[in-house]
C-alpha cells in the first residue's frame, strides 16, 4: 500500500485533557475537605489513570501511523524509543529518588506517615517492574509517590509492545491489532478476576490503549469523517464535554 507522505499534526487540546487526567489522580491522592466542590471529583483517580492510557493509545499510534507512511512501510525503532526514554525516564527517575529519599527526610523533620503497603524492591521500580510487584502483594508500595508507578510502568510496557507490534504489522492490518487487543484485554481481565489477581498489568488494560488509537486510525485514514465532525456547531461540543463531567462526577459519587 502506497500512501501520500503527511506532515504530523499537534493537538492542543492535549494540554487540557492532561490536565484532566492528573487532576482526578491527584485528586485521589489528595486531603480534599468534603464541603469543597472538588471533592465529587476525588473519588475518580481510576477514571484519570484510564483516560491517560487512552490518550497515550492515541497520540502513539499517530505518531507511529506517520511514521511507517512518511518512511515507506517501515519505523526506525531506535529513534523511536529514544523519543519515548527521554520523554519519560528523567522525571520518572527524579520521583524515584525522591521515593527513596522520602522516609529519611520524613525521619529528619519527625513528621509522622503512613506505612501501610509493602516494602518497595527498588530494583523492580528502576526497571519498570512496580506493578508486578504489586499484583504478586495485592498491595501497594508504603512508599509515597510509589503507589502511583504501577500505571508509569504499564505506560513504558505499551510503549515496548506498541513499537515492536507496528514494526512488524503492515499498515492494512492494524485495524486487526486493535480489535485483537481489545478482545485479549477483556479476556484477561475475566482471568484475572477469576483468580483474584490485580489487574495492573498492560494485559489488562490494553483496551484503554487500543480504544484512543481507533480515533488515531480514523484521523490519518479516514480524513472525510474527520472534516464532518468539524462542522458540527461548537454548542454541541462544549454540551458533549460537560456532560461527560457530569458523568465522572455522577459515577464517582452514586
């Protein structure tokens, strides 16, 4: 398949979906006083997690899209996960120490803390393992902010997965991977379930991934339907937008 080299788009509105998602996850993770109006959003951090893996399904899909148009049916994956280790590894090594740091510097100020959860393996948290560890304990590291990581490691295992798959797959077939990985991630979830294993791995939670790169596929193939939903009227959208709030504040607080 021949396709017409595209120049890659930035979306803006990332920005603001981002926040989105860390505003419920720090929420979650927050003292949120109950008379305050945030309050109805702290309960949702899954919710933020989730949306996070579905941005990413989206935005590296697009990225990958481009690149096996723009250099004919094939991806450099060497540039590409150099994109990814510097974009991520630097902050997540910087909340790592800070993680190790963190009792010893609570000790020093004789501020008190909490210290339910297990004992990290710092090995497994420098290499991107935490979640495993978590799912084999059924817990969460004592270790602020650790208890968060799980998701930073299932984000660095799509990462993996997702260049390695869009190496070898040609373009016609990538419908195939996303219902492919739709259709495994709820299996496992029904295995998981079934024998009470967290489900904080990428096999469980794949979906999220394979349903933002739908919208990545239809904006590079599909630019017809695209050009359609940018004529639908700006009320319709802010109408769509506030009630999927709604909707996080409604479930969150039911």
């Amino acid at each position: 398949m021949n396709f017409t080299k595209k120049g890659r788009v930035h979306f803006h509105t990332f920005d603001s979906l981002r926040f989105l998602s860390f505003l419920l996850v720090f929420l979650r993770h927050s003292p949120v006083p109950e008379d305050s109006f945030l309050y109805y959003f702290s309960k949702q951090g899954g919710i933020g997690v989730s949306f996070f893996f579905v941005l990413s399904g989206f935005l590296i899909t697009y990225i990958l899209i481009l690149e096996k148009i723009n250099n004919n049916g094939t991806i450099p994956l060497k540039k590409f996960f150099m994109r990814r280790i510097l974009r991520i590894w630097p902050l997540y090594y910087v909340m790592v120490l800070f993680a190790i740091c963190t009792p010893f510097i609570l000790d020093f100020f004789n501020i008190s803390y909490s210290n339910e959860g297990y004992q990290p393996n710092w090995l497994l948290t420098l290499t991107f393992l935490e979640n495993y560890m978590a799912m084999y304990t059924n817990q969460l590291p004592n270790v602020s902010p650790i208890t968060v990581i799980w998701s930073l490691c299932i984000e660095e295992h799509f990462y993996i997965f997702w260049g390695l798959a869009f190496y070898f797959i040609s373009l016609k077939n990538i419908p195939k991977l996303l219902l492919g990985s739709i259709v495994f991630s709820f299996i496992m979830q029904m295995v998981y379930e079934k024998l009470q294993i967290p489900t904080l791995d990428l096999f469980t939670n794949i979906h999220y991934f394979a349903f933002g790169a739908i919208p990545a596929y239809i904006f590079v193939f599909r630019e017809d339907l695209i050009q359609k939903l940018e004529t639908v009227s700006a009320v319709y959208k802010y109408s769509y937008a506030f009630l999927v709030l709604a909707f996080i504040v409604f479930i969150g607080n039911s």
